[in-house]
C-alpha cells in the first residue's frame, strides 16, 4: 500500500514535470498568509484600557489561538512525516525520528508564556515543515527525471 502510494506521487510529478505544470507552494494548513498576520494574532497589544473581565477574557482568547495554532503545526508534521519512509543510519525509519523530535520540541517549549516566543517558534516549525517538504518534493522531481533519462537512453 505505501509502495503504491510512492509510485501514484511518482506518477503524478513526472506527469507535472512533462507537462510543464508549475508547483504553486501550497501549504498544509488555513492559517495566516503572512508573518505580520501571524504577530497581528499573537502579540499582546497595549490599547485601550479594559476592565479585569474583559482583559481576561481576550487573554483567554489569545491562548486559545496560540493553542490552536500549536496544535494545527503539531498535526501538520505528523502529516508530513509520512512521507518519510526511508531508515537512518541506525536502521530507524526517518518518519519516526522526526515525530519523535517534534514531540521533545513541543513538550520543552510547553509552559512558555510569552507571546514573542510563542509565535517565533510557531513561524520557525511551519518554515522548518514547510522547508522539508519542498527539499522532498525537489528530491522527487530529481528522481523522477532521472528515471525518465534512463528510460529514454533504452
């Protein structure tokens, strides 16, 4: 079944690559479109004066966003770590040291309370998800291109 899967995405990017489709970078979740969005909805502002209720309220609504937005990119990398499915040098299968990595990452940096913090690494791990599966998508149209060579040379 994996097997398959690798070779319908083989399919499907050398029919990309010969069709001269052009990739448009999609990413794997509906959040904000830019960083400044994504500071917009994290930073604690100084503005109007509220009272003790309300300025809880909206605290509460700002953690829950953070919260949110932390467990979309927790999900996103084990969705991503599925492509992933070649061993180490270890032996051990590269999708499961990531998944392992990405849960120490998320469990170190769980009782971080400030925003500024909060968000960089939110920014830094969809940049670094973001970022690897590009390379791997990169790697993908190499191999299948290569394939295609050595198919054409017989």
């Amino acid at each position: 079944m994996k097997a398959g899967k690798c070779r319908n995405l083989a399919i499907f990017l050398n029919q990309m690559i010969r069709n001269d489709i052009v990739l448009q970078r999609r990413f794997l979740h509906e959040g904000p479109d830019t960083v400044e969005e994504l500071l917009e909805r994290h930073i604690v502002k100084k503005g109007k004066s509220y009272d003790d209720e309300e300025d809880e309220i909206l605290t509460r609504r700002r953690l829950t966003s953070t919260r949110r937005e932390a467990l979309s990119l927790y999900r996103d990398i084990l969705r991503a770590t599925r492509f992933f499915m070649w061993p180490d040098s270890r032996g051990v299968l590269w999708r499961d040291v990531l998944r392992e990595n990405a849960r120490k990452e998320f469990e170190e940096a769980r009782f971080e309370k400030d925003p500024e913090i909060i968000t960089r690494l939110l920014i830094g791990g969809r940049d670094a998800v973001q970022s690897a599966l590009d390379k791997l998508v990169e790697k993908q149209k190499e191999l299948v291109e290569k394939e295609r060579r050595d198919r054409d040379r017989r």
